[in-house]
C-alpha cells in the first residue's frame, strides 16, 4: 500500500480499487496522489442525469471519476446504488464513482458509501455541519464515527477481503472512501478555516461552488469578477494552502488553465454534452432547409426542361 501511483499508467484508477468493487476504491489515496504530483490530476465526468443506460456509457470514456449527482437528480436509492455497481463493475475497477449526496442527511450518507462510492456532501457551512458529516461517513468511535455497519454489503468470504488484513473491513473503509465537502457560500469560505482545522484530517479535498455561492450573494452566473466575488475566492483558496489541503472543481470549454491547481476536475458531462448538440440542431436548421429548397427548385426546372 501507497504505491499505488506507480502502475496508474497501465491500469489506471483500478490501481486504487479494493479486493472487491463493492468496496470503494482507496480514493483517499487517489486524490492525495494526485495533490501531490504523484500522479496527473484526477479527470472527472457529470452524471447529471443519473440514469443507469448513459452511467454504463460514461464508465467508458476513460475518466478516472464519474460524478453521480444524487443532490439534483430524481433517483431513489436502488436507482443511485445501480448506478454505482455500473461504473465501477463496467469500469472493471478503472472508474471511481462519487456521489453527490442530498444534503447532510446520516442516512443518505449511508446509502452512498454503503453502495461503494465516494462522497461530495454540498453546502457545508459551519464546523458543527462538517463534523456530523464527518460522524456520518466513518464507523467507530476511534473516528468519532456513528456510521452502522450493513450486515449484508460485504458478505463473509466474499465481498469483505480487506485491503490491509491486519484490520477489519471497517477500519480499512474507513480509509479508503473519500470525503468531498462543498463550499458554496461566503459564510462557508469564512468558516473553512476552522472547519479543517476540526476535522480537515477526515476530509480529502474541497470544492468551491461557484454557482450556489454567487447565487447567495446575488449574482449570476457560474463566474464573475465582481471585487466581492473574487475576495471571497481568494479567502478560499488562501485557506486551502494554509492546510494544505486539496482543491478541486469545474474544468470546462478547454480553459485548462483553470483546471491547473486542482487534484480533481470535472472536465464534461451527460447535460455539458446536450448542450453541445443545441449549435448542431440549429446549424442543422440553417443548412438543410436552405438546400432542400433549392434541390426542389432545382429539380423543379429540370423537371420543366425535360417537358419542353
């Protein structure tokens, strides 16, 4: 354990995965790794949708992670459970899921990591906030931890061989299964410091967002340069370096640059890629009805050229 990094290249992040799929990877691992250069930084895909046919596609692709919105998507447990077992089983271990889970809730909590994944929790906002998600996310009392053990997710003999045999499943899990908090206010980017300061060794990397927080100062859009903007982004980013602490976040329309100092980046997604096909359907509109006219009128005149 923790040379992981060296066989990325050829088995990418099934270099990370557990004796078993239905354990989460060791993406504490990962995503430290790629903080601190050991590896590229992690490539991540939007499943924003969150259906089971286009999840088996995205796990596919060649992404490192696919980001399961569960906070914004319609589907129940069984459905985000499904979808997790498809990444990671049609990946055959190359493609960590993470769960975006609705909110703070311990049971939701659960069910994610209780399915295998990883876990993005949004609007974290205060110390107390980030500790009981951190409570939620861990079994034992060593880790402060009020997660329930599931009797029937890693079966005797056949889904609970641990990475390290030296300890039980639990304590290994415990190890293995990332934590992603959100920022999404200003209130949250003041409080961040005391945040890691309290329970920043449970968390594994941090993500800004930007809509939600703009939103909450009355601003549109996913970015700005408003002065008060930008403050608070420079607060946030001060905060991370200070504890060293990873950065993640969006990395759209080939702007790489912004990408550049993150361990994780979510770089395209299932709504990104529709949103693609609007400039498609329109030129299509443009370009097709203007020729087939002039085909019509074309055939229309040869038509009365044969007559005569």
């Amino acid at each position: 354990m923790g040379f992981e990094y060296r066989d990325v290249a050829t088995k990418g992040m099934a270099a990370y995965r557990a004796p078993s799929l239905f354990q989460p990877h060791k993406a504490r691992r990962a995503l430290r790794d790629a903080y601190e250069g050991k590896i590229d930084p992690l490539i991540g895909y939007y499943c924003g949708i969150s259906s089971v046919p286009t999840a088996r596609v995205m796990a596919q692709l060649g992404a490192d992670i696919v980001w399961v919105d569960w906070e914004h998507s319609s589907c129940g447990v069984e459905t985000m459970t499904t979808i997790v077992h498809e990444i990671q089983f049609m990946s055959e271990g190359r493609c960590i899921a993470f769960v975006r889970v609705p909110g703070h809730d311990h049971a939701a909590i659960g069910y994610a990591l209780d399915a295998g994944a990883s876990i993005i929790v949004p609007q974290v906002e205060t110390v107390e906030q980030a500790q009981y998600v951190v409570s939620s996310a861990k079994f034992g009392v060593a880790r402060k931890g009020s997660r329930s053990a599931p009797p029937c997710r890693w079966l005797v003999g056949l889904g609970d061989t641990p990475v390290d045999p030296t300890r039980s499943v639990f304590e290994n899990v415990n190890d293995q299964a990332a934590i992603i908090i959100q920022i999404e206010s200003e209130l949250g980017a003041r409080n961040l410091d005391a945040i890691l300061a309290a329970v920043g060794d449970q968390i594994d990397a941090v993500w800004l967002g930007s809509l939600d927080m703009r939103v909450s100062m009355g601003l549109n859009g996913f970015w700005g340069l408003e002065p008060e903007f930008l403050s608070v982004v420079k607060l946030y980013e001060e905060t991370l370096r200070k504890h060293d602490m990873p950065n993640s976040g969006m990395c759209l329309g080939g702007d790489w640059e912004f990408g550049a100092n993150k361990a994780f980046v979510i770089v395209g997604g299932d709504a990104f890629a529709f949103l693609g096909d609007t400039a498609t359907i329109a030129t299509a509109r443009q370009q097709l009805g203007p020729m087939k006219r002039e085909k019509e009128i074309n055939g229309k005149e040869a038509s009365n050229g044969t007559a005569h």
